[in-house]
C-alpha cells in the first residue's frame, strides 16, 4: 500500500533556513574567480546545497523539489560547476524573490576541493549581489563547506554567512577510518572527541575564528543497531562539528534521526529527508 507522501523534513530545513522564492530559466556560463561587485542585495538570502561524493544535482532534487511541493519555495536554480571551477547557471532568479535555492552540481565529485565552494559562491554573488547566504552540504558537501569557512571567515568580499545545514557530516572521518570508527566524545557538552582524524585536524582552527553570526543545524542518523552509527558516519564523527564550533556560532543545534529508516544518511539527501521526523520516517518523498 503505497504510503502518504509528507513534506515535513523539508519543511524541517526550509523553516531553519526560511527559504521564500520565485524563478525563470536561462543558462550563463560565469568564469570569473572573484567578486568583483559590491554585494548590495540585503532583501535576498540564496540557499546553496552541496552534495556529497561521487554524487550529483540529482541527489539534492529530492529535497529542493520536496521542499517547493510544500510551497517552502518557488525556485531552484542549477549551478554546474566544472572541473576547472568555471560556473554554468541554470536559470534566471528574478529580483522580486527572495531567498531562492541554488542545487550546486560538480563535474569533480570526489576531490572534496573547497576552491569549488568559493568558485559557485563567487559566481553567484557577481551576477546577484547577494550580501548573505545559507549553506546546506550533505556528507562530503560538508567537509568542503566547513573548510570554505576555515580558509575564508575573514574575506570581507565574500557574502555573509547566514545559516548551515549539515547532514550526516564525517568531520572526525567516516567508517572507512580509523578515527570514524573508534573516535567518541569525550566531553558531551563541547563535543570534544577522543581521537581526532586528519582531517579534523585541519578544522581546529575554525575554534578561534568560526563566524559567530552563523545559525547552525546538525541533522545525523543512528540505525540503533548497535553500530551507533547511520551505516556511513558515525553519531560521534557528526557531533563532533560541535567541537569545532567551539561556542562560537550564533546557534547550534542537533537533530539525531533514530531507526531503521535511516541507514545510509552519509550517501544520499532523500533517506536523510523523509527521515527528518522520528516516527515517520518511512513516509514517502517522491
């Protein structure tokens, strides 16, 4: 029996990042590397998401359109980025709407290069302006998020960051790695784990100089099967983003998504999304 569809996870994340939007389509290929106007669009906040490795655009359509069947938003835009960083948009946001969402596909999906974060961003505020943004990643869209911040928290020409979204992200490693598989935190409340990952290490800086006007929400799976984990990330490796933050973000909060419906958080948006809500989790997105 086919079940009811429900639209609440991306109602979840859309009221988070308070997405209201509007569109029509064209297609502009932008190479340019940096900002080069003044970002004078203060009525606007752009969401971008981010996937995660080996994916694609298409992972991200599960949530972005569930997202506008909810009437969250009415418009998404696609910006394909190349292998060389060269920006393509794919529609046209028009001027009357405010806060559109911006599905970012990468040619490269496994690198994890955060010069491709940047190179979207820059491209999208020299065409629009925008003087904020939101960002949601999803698994390695997340690394490169946190690692965009770490390289550019003082860039005054880059847009402000509004809001995050991180979901099933491997900061500490994911189960393929020592510190992934092992790793616990060690302090609940500053999310301190006990082993840190190479990676991780490179994120520590972000402790001194996180952006304190950030609004954070960290969205992370457990099958409760004993793995404490999603099958992918474990709890531990996505709590530890806490630690980074160190205090610093405007807000931070956690959402743990329990069951069986959540396996596989750390590969793809649409089991992460139509398992937003405890307890109806199987729901359908389609």
């Amino acid at each position: 029996m086919k079940k009811r569809k429900i639209y609440l996870a991306s109602f979840f994340v859309a009221l988070f990042l308070l997405v209201l939007t509007g569109c029509s389509q064209k297609s502009q290929e932008i190479p340019t590397k940096k900002v080069t106007v003044s970002l004078s669009n203060t009525k606007t906040i752009p969401t971008f998401f981010f996937h995660g490795w080996g994916s694609s655009v298409n992972a991200e359509k599960h949530m972005a359109n569930a997202a506008k069947k909810a009437g969250a938003t009415n418009t998404i835009v696609q910006a394909d980025v190349s292998k060389n960083g060269t920006v393509k948009l794919n529609g046209t946001i028009l001027k009357s709407v405010k806060n559109p969402i911006i599905e970012v596909n990468l040619e490269d999906n496994q690198s994890g290069k955060t010069s491709y974060v940047k190179d979207v961003i820059t491209a999208v505020s020299n065409k629009y302006h925008y003087a904020k943004i939101n960002l949601v990643g999803h698994s390695m869209g997340n690394l490169q998020i946190a690692n965009y911040i770490n390289e550019n928290y003082n860039n005054k020409k880059l847009p402000q960051i509004n809001k995050v979204v991180s979901i099933a992200g491997h900061y500490d490693g994911y189960l393929g790695e020592e510190a992934g598989q092992k790793a616990k935190i060690k302090n609940k409340e500053t999310g301190q784990p006990d082993i840190y990952s190479d990676g991780f290490k490179k994120l520590l800086p972000l402790r001194k100089h996180y952006p304190k006007q950030i609004e954070v929400l960290n969205i992370y799976g457990n099958k409760k099967d004993g793995s404490n984990s999603d099958g992918s990330v474990s709890v531990a490796s996505a709590q530890s983003y806490k630690y980074l933050i160190n205090g610093r973000a405007k807000s931070y909060r956690e959402v743990e998504i329990n069951g069986s419906c959540s396996p596989f958080l750390g590969f793809d948006f649409k089991s992460s999304f139509r398992t937003a809500f405890p307890g109806k989790c199987c729901s359908r997105i389609d």
